[in-house]
C-alpha cells in the first residue's frame, strides 16, 4: 500500500511537471551563428482565419495582449542588441520566430499578425491593413524606398513588409483599408540601412572559386560565402545609393577575399592597384540583366554578388565601391545614365577624360564589361553623349 502510495505521489509530481511545461512551447531559431532560443507562453497562442475581417483581427490583438507576451519580446530585443542587429535584420529573425509560433504555410493571416505584433512591440510603428482577401503588413519608414508599395498618415511614410507574398500585386486595383488597432507606444521608424554584417551559421558557409587575367596572369580565388546570408536579402527592396553602396561584407567573406587581394596588389602605385580591382569586378563574373535573372530590377549586396552567378551593372558598382573603399579608401562618385551606372575615382592627379564634380575631378572607373577593354579614364562609346546624375559622392573622412 505505501509502495502504491509513492507512487501515486511520484506519479502525480510528473504529470504536474508535465503539465507547467506545457504551457510553453520553447522556439528555436538557427538562422544566425548564435541561436536564438526563448520559451514561448501559449497563452499568447490566438486563433485566426485565413481571410480575417478587421473585428478578429482586433479580438485576436485582445487575446495576445491579455497573455504573457514579454518574455518574448524581452528576448528578441536583448538577442538584437547584442549582436547588433540591423532593423532589416532584426526583421529576419522575427520573421523565422513568428514562422516557428504559427508556420506560415499554415495560416498565413496568423503568421503575419505575430510578425506585426512583435515588431511592434519592438518599439516600432507598425499596421495592418486589408485588401480583399489580403493582410498587408506596413512599417513606418522615413527613407527613399523604391518598387514597394507605400501609403501616408498625417505626414509618415508607411512602406509594405510583405507585398512579395502577393506576387508583387497592384495594390492601386484594391486599395488596402487600414485595420483599427490599439497600439502600443511604438514610435520608432524601421531603417533599411545595414551597416554592419551578423555572423552567419559557419555550417552554410560554401566555397566559391573565382579567377580573372590581369597582366598575363591568371588570378584564383576560393572565397567563402554564406547561403544564409544571401536568403536574409532575398527581399531586400530598392534603397538609396548610399544605403545600397555600404552594406558591407560578412566577416567570413572579408577574410577570404580581402586579405588576398591586398596580397596580390602590393607593390603596385594607387592607380594600377585601382585598374586591378576595377578588372576583377569586371571580369571575375558573369554578366547577365537583372531582368533575364530576376524577371525585375534586384540590386546585389556586395556579398550577394560575390556569391551570384550573374550579376549587372548596379551589383558590380557596388561591388567595386567596397573593394576601393576599404583598401584604398579613395573619393567616389557613381554615374547613374539612363540604362547604365558606372564608377568615377579621385585620384591625385585624374586619368584619361576627367569628370569634375562639385569643384572636384574623378576618372572614370568603368567596372562592368563593355564592347571596348576599357582603362582608367575611358568611358563606353556609346555613353559619350549621353547625360549622366551624380546618384551617390563619397568622401573620406
């Protein structure tokens, strides 16, 4: 009898064990190299259709709120800080954590509700808003966002987070209606700006090898790229020049180009060590039109274009502006032409047909290639005539 006693009582211990571990459900996400990992209440579990009205969106936001949502949020925001996430990147992980909470393929309405939720409850002014059967997912941004849909409120520019899941739809045809939301004291705009590269899981790194002929001599490299990396830009939008041109490179890729091309140009003058670069942007990779690749205009990351088969003009400007600036750290200009963007470069003393620009002289840095083997100085035939804008001017401090 007391045996049967013990263990009733043991019994009794672990279905109670069992029970407070179960209301939560812990979420793990290994996208970047440290995991994001975080017990999750399933009091903030809600219920939606695949095609809500705005009421259950509103009872679904009064059900999440009445949980124990803090925790959560708490996690993901001291996980951003510490590895100094980028709000484009943050978005990434709270994009893979709402997949793990309610998966996308599921219930797409729900997975978007949780990705509003927690962005903002992150701090950032973020709506929803709906088009037929359609939830849009908009943030509050002030910069020069382009190829995605946008509206505005008392003055703030609001941009869509997820028009790429709707096949880049019209949304003129069926003009979303904002959802009326209680929010939270979110204020912040949401920056596509990426300065600075997280480290990847080093387990989807890939070896990638490169070779171009500079001088009579065939260059090799084996660089390392990441595939994880590449999907954190896979729906990047179309940013200003300047946002563009300085995302930089991850530490892994850095160190398995960088380093080998100041190898190779040691012992060459400014001006040939330039003309270097300027060939292996242009001949280290295939060309082909973001149009033919893409089906639309898609600006390449300088890692992205390192990791790409094909690549275009606009990649391989970018791309040449990143090797410049970090070995040589020269001034710049890009010349944007009605279908073409090239590189200009200050250097001491200018080459070949001079660019003069706010007082100063650049020559022409042509990185992408052409009908003619272009040097330093030389500009495309067929640009000649052709007016060009000055879409981004770089200046070392």
């Amino acid at each position: 009898m007391r045996a049967f006693f013990c263990f009733f009582l043991i019994l009794s211990f672990v279905l109670s064990a069992t029970f407070v571990c179960g209301q939560e459900k812990q979420i793990r996400v290994d996208f970047y190299k440290d995991p994001f990992i975080v017990n999750s209440d399933r009091s903030i579990e809600i219920t939606l259709p695949q095609s809500p009205a705005a009421k259950e969106l509103q009872q679904a936001q009064q059900k999440i709120e009445a949980g124990n949502y803090q925790p959560l949020i708490d996690s993901l925001i001291a996980y951003k800080t510490e590895h100094h996430l980028n709000d484009w990147l943050y978005y990434q992980l709270i994009r893979r954590v709402a997949q793990e909470i309610s998966p996308k393929e599921d219930n797409y309405a729900r997975y978007t509700f949780y990705k509003w939720f927690i962005l903002n409850h992150s701090g950032y002014d973020a709506r929803l808003a709906l088009s037929q059967n359609r939830v849009i997912f908009y943030v509050y941004n002030n910069e020069d966002i382009k190829d995605i849909p946008y509206f505005m409120v008392d003055g703030k520019q609001f941009v869509c987070l997820n028009i790429h899941d709707y096949g880049n739809a019209n949304l003129n045809d069926d003009p979303p209606i904002p959802v009326a939301l209680s929010m939270s004291p979110a204020i912040k705009p949401f920056s596509y700006k990426v300065t600075m590269m997280p480290d990847f899981r080093p387990d989807r790194d890939v070896e990638k090898d490169l070779s171009f002929q500079y001088a009579h001599k065939t260059y090799h490299f084996k660089i390392k790229v990441n595939a994880d990396q590449q999907k954190a830009f896979i729906n990047y939008p179309g940013v200003d020049f300047g946002t563009y041109f300085n995302i930089p490179l991850s530490k892994e890729t850095y160190g398995s180009l960088i380093p080998i091309l100041k190898k190779n140009i040691k012992g060459m003058d400014e001006k040939k060590g330039v003309d270097y670069l300027m060939r292996f942007t242009r001949y280290a990779f295939l060309y082909e039109d973001d149009e033919q690749n893409y089906g639309k205009e898609k600006r390449l990351s300088p890692g992205e274009t390192l990791a790409s088969k094909y690549s275009d003009c606009d990649d391989r400007a970018a791309l040449f502006f990143y090797l410049v600036k970090e070995i040589y750290n020269l001034p710049m200009i890009a010349l944007l032409y009605p279908t073409h963007i090239t590189m200009a470069v200050g250097f001491d003393k200018p080459i070949g047909e001079p660019i003069v620009y706010n007082g100063k002289i650049y020559s022409v840095c042509e990185p992408t290639p052409q009908a003619e083997d272009l040097s330093i100085g030389q500009l495309a035939a067929k640009l000649k005539s052709v007016p060009f804008q000055v879409v981004y001017a770089y200046e070392p401090r």
